[in-house]
C-alpha cells in the first residue's frame, strides 16, 4: 500500500519536476550586480584590541548578500572604512564587536562591510578613531583604477567609472561575447530539448498504462465464458 501511494505521488510530482528542468538554466544564468554582494570579515575581538581570526584561512569573504547596515545599540561603535586603490573612501560602516553584550571581552566575531569593486583595504577604528586593524582586500578587486578600461575583468562605467568615464569598452577579442551568448542559448536549447522530451515521455508511458488497463478490464474473468467440465 506504501509502495502504491507513492507512485501515485510521484506521478502527480513529475511532471511539475520535468518543468522545473526546463526553467533551470534561467535562474542559473541570472546575474548579480555590485550591490548584490558584501565582505565578510573574520575578526578576534580582544579588550578593544582586533585581529584577523587565525582560524581562517582568509580575513575575509565575499558572499552574495546584499550589505544592511548593522542596528548599533551602542553609544561607542567601532567604524570601518573601505579604501580604494586611488586612497579614497569607498564607504564607512559602523559596528559594536561586542553585540551590545557588555560582559563580551574577548572572542570570535564576524563583521560585514558593503562591497566596493575597486576596494584595496579596509581600515577598523575603534570609538575613539583609533586605527586598530587593515584588511587588503585587493584581491577580490576588478576596477584597479589604473586609468585602462579592462572589459575582460569586469570593468565598465558602471563598475569602474575611474578608468571607464565616457568609455564604451570594447573587448580585444570581439567575439568572445558573441560566442558566450550562442553557447548559452545552445546550453539553453539542450535543457528544453531535454525537459520537452522527459515531459513527452512521461505522458506516453500514462497514455500506454491507461490503454493496458483498459485492455485488462475488458479480458475481465466476469466476462469469460465458463469453463466446459473435462470428460
């Protein structure tokens, strides 16, 4: 009886599953923006002292989370600036490492920060402006600032007005985004062909059990003809 129900659910899941296959590639090949991302720091707060927590490899991350500034519900928060690679002030963000927990000495905390695409480090400050921690964050940086429009690193008027103000980039090799379009379209049709022929095999083999049930119900032992005792 188990075994049955679930088929039967099964069944009636499938095809909404088939669908789900089809529209795949849209949700995976959706694009994020700058703003759609944020730094996380990994910090030790010791007695008004940070460091970067020894037990991460990196201080920070970059995760795809749009940055909300942090509810400070002290009268003394810590501030972070982030600086870019010409020595200007991306953005500032304040936080409290303890939490508002006034007992908090010394611990493992996370900090996040918005992120900038031409960010070089980030500077931490304690309440009284005094510098206690720099994080380079050069790495994850596409817009260096170097006065060249770099199309294939990101760069653009949007991300990177410093080296793109009144530039249309234009890549080197003017077919790679061709070429990525028509492989995404390809990659796109593959999926469709593949959903359109689970979805059209689904409903053959629901149009082949029915036809089989049909053919059992009319060869029925009611409607045989009694068999002739043997001599």
């Amino acid at each position: 009886m188990k075994f049955s129900i679930f088929k039967i659910k099964f069944s009636k899941f499938l095809p909404v599953l088939i669908i789900g296959l089809l529209f795949l590639p849209v949700f995976v090949s959706a694009d994020h923006g700058v703003d759609d991302f944020s730094y996380l720091f990994h910090l030790y707060y010791d007695n008004g002292q940070l460091f970067a927590d020894r037990d991460f490899e990196f201080a920070y991350d970059v995760v795809p989370e749009t940055f909300v500034p942090e509810t400070v519900n002290t009268q003394f928060p810590f501030k972070g600036e982030i600086i870019t690679f010409s020595n200007q002030v991306a953005g500032t963000f304040m936080f409290d490492p303890r939490r508002g927990d006034p007992g908090f000495l010394k611990g493992q905390i996370s900090v996040k920060a918005p992120y900038a695409p031409n960010g070089e480090k980030v500077v931490f400050y304690d309440a009284q402006g005094k510098q206690l921690l720099i994080v380079f964050v050069l790495e994850s940086s596409f817009c260096n600032e170097n006065g060249v429009c770099d199309v294939d690193n990101g760069e653009d008027q949007n991300t990177c007005s410093a080296d793109c103000k009144g530039i249309t980039p234009v890549s080197p090799i003017g077919n790679d985004s061709v070429e990525n379009e028509q492989n995404g379209i390809s990659l796109a049709i593959v999926y469709v062909l593949i959903g359109a022929g689970l979805l059209g095999g689904w409903f053959g083999w629901k149009r082949w059990k029915n036809k089989k049930e049909n053919q059992i119900k009319q060869f029925s032992p009611v409607d045989l003809p009694p068999q002739q005792p043997l001599n």
